[in-house]
C-alpha cells in the first residue's frame, strides 16, 4: 500500500491550513484514503501552524507523522522546523520569497519558488499558498493528479464570485509552471 | 335510633399533594412551604403541566410528597435540572425547583445564579432557614452571626466565616430576572402573603425567571419549640432579610436595565489597529 | 447527499452524527481540544429547532443533559479530561436514575490540569472510576472519524435500549484531524419514552426520576436490577475488531482509539519484517471484549498492550488471558503520540525479553 505525508507549515493566515484541506479534498475526489491533522492549541494563536496530510490507497494508520515525505515550507522558522524531519530523498518546497536561505540538506529534493511574489503579480498578495500548492503539485508525481487539485480549488470557492476561482486557478498555474523541472 | 350527622369537608389536603405522610420534624415549616406551592398548582389548574425538581436536603424526598411529575437533583444542582427539562419540554409546562439555603446558597450558588441570570423560565422556591438541618444542624450560608450551629459550636464569627447570604438582594442585581420576592412563613398573616408570592411567580414564569425566598424554621435544628422558632425567625432574621417584592414587572430596579451596546461604533478601536 | 463521502473535522463529524442519531439538545462548557463541537452545536442546533446551552461549567452541563434526558429527548454533551471529572457526579446520578444521554470525551494528558495532547489517560474513569457507587456504563472508543460517526448513532441507540448514560470516548487526533466520513440518514424513529418526566396526565401515575432509595433493602433492589441490565449488556455488546488474527499468530498486540491506528500500521510493518503478529482492537471499553482475548490466548504466546498512558487497559487484558499468557506493555504518556518505528522497536524488544 502507498502512504504518502505531506506537512504545511507557515504563519498563522499565510493559508497553510487551507492549502492541507484542498489536498485532501482533492484525495477524495479521486477515491483514496486521507487524513488531515493540524497542530492545535496555544501554539496556534499566532506564530507559526503546520497540518500534515496522509494520502494512501488503502486505511491509513497514524495522521501524526514524525518523518514527513514532503514538505511546504511558507517562512523562516517552518524550513529550520521541518527540513531535518523530512525523509531522505523527500521533497521540500520552500517559498523563497520569505526564506533567502539554501537547504543544509543534499538528499532532499528542493524546490524554491516565490510565492509572495507570484501571488502579487497576480493581483491577489494573500494567494501565496495557492501558489506554492501548485508548485508543489509540479513536483508531487502521483499523489493526486492536478486535474483533482483544481476541482478542489472548485469546490474550496463554491459559493464566492466566479472571479476568485479564476484569479486563484492562474495562481494555480503560475505556481505550476514555476516548480515544474528546468 | 342513630343521629345524622351531617359531614362537611372544612379542610382538605390538597389533590396536588400524595396521601404520604411527611418525614419533616414536628413544627417544621416544609410542610407549609409544599401546602402553598401545591395549592397554587392547584388553582391555577397547572398539575398535569407541571415538573418539579427536589433538592438535597430535608426536601430530598419532596417527590414522594407532590402528586407531579418530579426529578432528583444532585446537591445544588436544581436549576441546572430545571434549565434541561425547561429548555426541551413544550413551552405551556411550569417547571419548579424547590431548595433549601445549603443546598441553593451554598454548594449550588454558581448554578442558581447562572440560572437567573439566563432568565431561565423557572420558578425557585428557596427556603432559608438559616442551617443544614438533614445533616444535623451545620452552619449554613445564611445562618446569622453569633449563632451556634454543631460546626460554629462558639456562634458564627464573621470574621472568619463572613456574613450570611442575602441571596434575593445578590439575585437582585441581575438583569434578567422577572420576578423575585422574600415571604415569610412565621405567622398565618406572613403564611397568606407567602402564597401570593409562590402565586404571582408561577403566573409569572412563562416571563422569565422568577425566585420566592421563604424565611422558614427549623425547631429541632435550632433547639426550640415550633411556636419560639416562629418568634425567633421574627425578631433575629427579619430585621435583615427583609419580606416584600425586591423585582416585579411593575416595580423593577435599576439593575434590570438591560444594556445593548451599540457594537457598530467601536469607539475609534479599528483605526487603533485593536483586534475586533 | 447521505452517500456523500465529506471531509470533516472528528470534533464536527461527532456533532453531525448525533444530530443525524436524533439529538437536539446540546449542553457544554469550553474546554481544548473539543470545542469545535460546542461551535457546531451552537452553529446548526438553533437553525433545525434545536437547543443549545452554554453552561457555566462542567458541573451544570451534566445536571442539564439529566433534566432534559428524564424529560425524554434525546440529549448530550462533550468535554475533554479536566471537565469529564467535573461530570463524576452527575454521572452517577445518571446511572442511578437510569436516564439516557451521550457523553463525548475528547481525553487529554493528565493529571490535573495535564496538556492538551492526546491521551488515553482516563480509560480508569470511564471504565470504572466515573462517580460513585456501584455503577457501569457503556463506554465506545472509535479510531477513525467513520466509525465515531457510526459509534455516535450507536451510543444513542445504546442508550435508550439500556436506559443509561453511554460515554464516547476519543483523543485529540480524534477531535482535531480531518477524515472523509459518509454520514447515516437522519433518524426519524425514535423510541418512546413513557417514562419521561413531561408533566403527569391524569391517565397515569406520576413519573419519578430519582435515584434514593434510604432503605437498604431498595438500594440493593435497585443495584440488583441495574447489575441485571449490566449482565445483558455484557453478554450482547462487547465489541472488537481482529486485525491479522485470522493465522493465529504467536504474538497479539492490543490497543485502541488513536493508538490502535498506529499499532496497525505497526503490524504491518512488522508482518513485512517476517513477524508473525496480529491487533485485537477493543471498540467498547466496557463491556470489555474479554472473551474475544481469551480466545486469542488459545493461540497467542504473548501479548502486548500499547496505550497513550502509562497502562490502564492493559489491566482488563491481564483479566482477560487470567494469567495463562503474558501480557507486556508499552505507552507513551502526557501527550506524546509514538511513531509507527517506535512501536515497532519496542515490540522486537519485548519479544526479545520474553
């Protein structure tokens, strides 16, 4: 049975936690197994929040993962949290336009992409997270397939002006297209 | 031969009542208090409406005593039990706790309050007789200064175990209530007016919450006959616990001004960068 | 829509199955990590004609649920440990008084004010420890969100049947993680309750709920008739999952809820490592599934107990196998939820020890 884990970290209202929730929207769209578990309690009053998605084609056992097979990286304190936990080979997107560092690691697969700015270009700054999720989504094999992500995204802004959903489905892409390999 | 004696009822026990003799002490006033309670039922045809919540206490057995449907609270917790019959039972039912002054001033203070403060649609019937007399004569929250109980064996010294309780006046500063009153049940004339007041918060619960504070005696837990517990309660706690109506529709104190703050002005706090 | 696979939050996916189970009446407190089912009930209650309160404490909350269960609907809380403790009373009245209700226990680390981690630290009270007195009651302990919402109609159900309060118990990943859940259709039949405490019509006597009896003959009357009711729900509601037990291994791991979740993975692993080794997966905490363990004691060389304490079940497996295997154990306490690796080593190195 495949279980993959994906951890989102950032700022509290950077949209980590969104983005976690469109993934496993986007898992149940196509059928699987999937948990989300977020981090709780003081420590999500502000500073920084993480959740962790499992993804699997079969009942999955624990949603509470030490080594993490992917990480989303939005800041600072979440690349220094979570780059060390991360799995060998792993895969880490991390938003260079708030972390200018390089990775200490050599056996992760890393992807910097910025985020911030891909969000802004596109005239919605507090996109940055749907951004990322793409860039992600070019690096994430079969975890999901792309096609389900942006049905998610659908599903996330049913209900607002069909605007939003345009504006964030280009974030989307734009996201894609900056993570996809050179 | 045999004479006709022509047999008229001049006193009768109320069918709002069981056949059950009461287990209360010689000259308790209990017995009263569950006379007047059940003769408003009674009279305002309300029976078969009405759900009643005992108490821990001497009362722990007044279901056996009220032909009602009736609950056994935990110590204190009547109005929180009359709070989740009230709230799921169709809006005609009368709902009635009945509470002694360990039991409501004491270890249930939080739920009464919060039950009164809620304006829960309930009347409370609370007996103060100033001691825990099922347990054998303890100082209670509203036991008088200098007064011995078996735990204040050298009189209630405030100093250490504060002054009692005056819980009508503290309910008093609520804004919710609709309804609360103080009676006595020392002499027939007190016992007349009590029955109003147990009557005008039963017509009045459907409003909101409604308190009818019953200043009682407890002869064997104060050592005295029941005609000198009567005189006693006259002349020791009247003088502080003052019989009348605190709060009524037509006659409500300042502190029943409910407050509705304008919450589209924040006063300026949004350009001050406060969290709303 | 019923058919509907949705991904919910467990604290919500609790309070959507009671609503679906035919609850209206929510009585609560705050209290980390269950809020988000008070919010729900105070969201969706007041929209279908329901009742929500917020009460001042754990200690109202309880004696609430008790007024509104003896009035006949259909009725619940939640809390986490700290509150749970504060319902002891209350508790015991409800099961003395024999009044159905459903409490949630979100269970965190202890003791006292503990952390807000997950934990298994209060199997002792629920199963046990919960009040005063001579005194059972159903506790149920899903390990995914699916089956809280399943478990949720069935501890009203459970409850009505045996007229006494059912507890449900979870922990934090239960409360707080996000599982796809498919929910059951509403229930529309629910029992009738004759005898509720609605206001007495002249066609009957009066309804008493109550729980003193001062002669001890009627006390031991009653205890008598409860453990009556105890008999039955021992008889007919144990139950567990066998998770690779069917080839009777020689090694039998035991665990619940949240742990449970993670010992399966751990079978797993360890089957792929050339362990012979199955999960008995106790889903009602009381009536403990004890003759399901005896059976695999038939089989079964050794087992282990893996708790988020410091070992509380694992006291009731001791019962079950009655000394004729070992039964070893390991936890983690105060929050700390171990990894599949960790369970992993710890079991080859209780193999080793025996």
């Amino acid at each position: 049975m495949k279980e993959t884990s994906v951890v989102m970290a950032g700022f509290g209202g950077q949209g980590v936690m969104s983005i976690g929730k469109i993934l496993a929207k986007a898992a149940i769209h196509e059928g699987k197994e999937v948990t989300w578990l977020p981090s709780y309690g003081p420590e999500m009053r502000g500073g920084t929040a993480n959740c962790t998605v499992v993804i699997a084609d079969g009942p999955i056992g624990s949603p509470l993962v030490k080594f993490p097979d992917m990480a989303i990286v939005m800041n600072k304190q979440s690349i220094d949290k979570f780059e060390p936990e991360l799995r060998p080979g792993g895969l880490i997107v991390v938003n260079a336009s708030l972390i200018d560092r390089a990775l200490a690691r050599r056996d992760l697969v890393a992807v910097h992409v910025a985020a911030n700015a891909l969000a802004e270009e596109a005239g919605a700054p507090r996109s940055a997270n749907i951004a990322i999720l793409g860039a992600f989504m070019a690096r994430a094999g079969d975890l999901v397939s792309i096609a389900a992500v942006e049905h998610a995204l659908a599903e996330t802004f049913a209900g607002k002006p069909p605007s939003l959903l345009e504006q964030n489905l280009a974030i989307f892409r734009a996201g894609l297209c900056a993570g996809a390999p050179a | 031969m045999s004479e006709q004696i022509e047999e008229r009822a001049v006193f009768e026990r109320t069918r709002v009542l069981t056949a059950k003799h009461t287990h209360y002490c010689p000259g308790c006033t209990h017995g009263i208090a569950h006379r007047l309670v059940a003769e408003v039922i009674d009279e305002l045809d309300i029976q078969e409406k009405t759900i009643g919540v005992c108490p821990v206490g001497c009362a722990v057995l007044a279901y056996e005593y009220f032909d009602l449907d009736m609950q056994e609270a935990a110590h204190g917790r009547a109005p929180a039990v009359a709070t989740g019959i009230r709230r799921v039972l169709p809006p005609d039912r009368y709902v009635f706790t009945y509470q002694g002054d360990g039991d409501l001033a004491s270890i249930g203070m939080a739920e009464i309050v919060h039950a009164a403060n809620r304006g829960e649609k309930i009347t409370v019937i609370f007996i103060n007789n100033g001691i825990y007399g099922m347990t054998g004569g303890q100082m209670a929250p509203t036991t008088l200064p200098g007064v011995k109980t078996t735990t204040s064996p050298y009189g209630r010294a405030p100093e250490e175990c504060g002054h009692p309780i005056r819980v009508s006046e503290l309910l008093n500063t609520l804004v919710a209530p609709r309804f609360i009153a103080r009676g006595a049940l020392s002499n027939p004339r007190e016992i007349a007016r009590a029955k109003k007041l147990i009557r005008q918060a039963f017509e009045l619960q459907h409003t909101g919450f409604t308190f009818v504070e019953l200043l009682s005696t407890c002869p064997t837990g104060w050592g005295l006959p029941p005609e000198k517990a009567m005189r006693w309660l006259e002349h020791n706690m009247m003088p502080f616990f003052r019989t009348g109506v605190l709060r009524a529709p037509d006659a409500m104190p300042e502190s029943a001004t409910p407050y509705a703050p304008d919450l589209s002005n924040d006063g300026g706090a949004a350009k001050n960068g406060a969290a709303t | 829509m019923s058919a509907q696979r949705m991904l919910m939050k467990g604290s919500e996916a609790i309070a959507e199955a009671a609503i679906r189970a035919g609850c209206r009446c929510f009585f609560g407190y705050p209290i980390t990590p269950q809020n988000e089912i008070p919010e729900y009930m105070s969201k969706r209650l007041p929209k279908i004609g329901g009742v929500f309160v917020q009460a001042e404490s754990e200690v109202s909350a309880v004696n609430m649920i008790y007024g509104a269960g003896g009035a006949g609907v259909r009725v619940m809380t939640s809390s986490s440990s700290p509150g749970v403790s504060l319902m002891a009373e209350g508790f015991s009245y409800l099961v003395g008084a024999e009044v159905p209700v459903v409490i949630v226990n979100i269970v965190r680390g202890g003791p006292g004010l503990g952390g807000i981690g997950p934990s298994q630290g209060d199997y002792f009270m629920m199963t046990r420890g919960f009040g005063h007195g001579d005194q059972r009651a159903v506790v149920l302990a899903p390990s995914t969100l699916q089956e809280a919402v399943d478990l949720m109609g069935l501890a009203f159900d459970l409850a009505d049947k045996y007229r006494s309060p059912t507890l449900l118990v979870g922990d934090g990943l239960i409360g707080q993680m996000m599982e796809p859940v498919t929910f059951p259709e509403a229930r529309l039949d629910l029992p009738e309750k004759p005898w509720a405490t609605t206001g007495k019509p002249k066609t009957r006597e009066r309804n008493v709920i109550n729980s003193l009896d001062l002669a001890p003959e009627d006390l031991e009357a009653r205890v008598e008739r409860l453990f009556a009711k105890y008999a039955r729900i021992e008889a007919d509601e144990p139950r567990c999952e066998r998770f690779m037990l069917d080839d009777n291994p020689p090694l039998c791991l035991c665990a619940y809820g949240t742990m449970a979740r993670i010992a399966k993975s751990a079978v797993q692993r360890l089957r792929a490592e050339g362990v012979s080794v199955g999960l008995l997966r106790p889903i009602t905490l009381w009536p403990f599934p004890a003759s399901a363990i005896a059976q695999q004691a038939e089989s079964a060389r050794q087992f282990i107990c893996v708790e988020l304490s410091r070992g509380q079940m694992v006291e009731d497996a001791r019962r079950a196998v009655e000394g004729r295997r070992p039964v070893d154990f390991w936890g983690r306490a105060g929050g700390v939820v171990p990894s599949v690796e960790e369970i992993v080593a710890e079991v080859r190195r209780l193999i080793r020890d025996r």
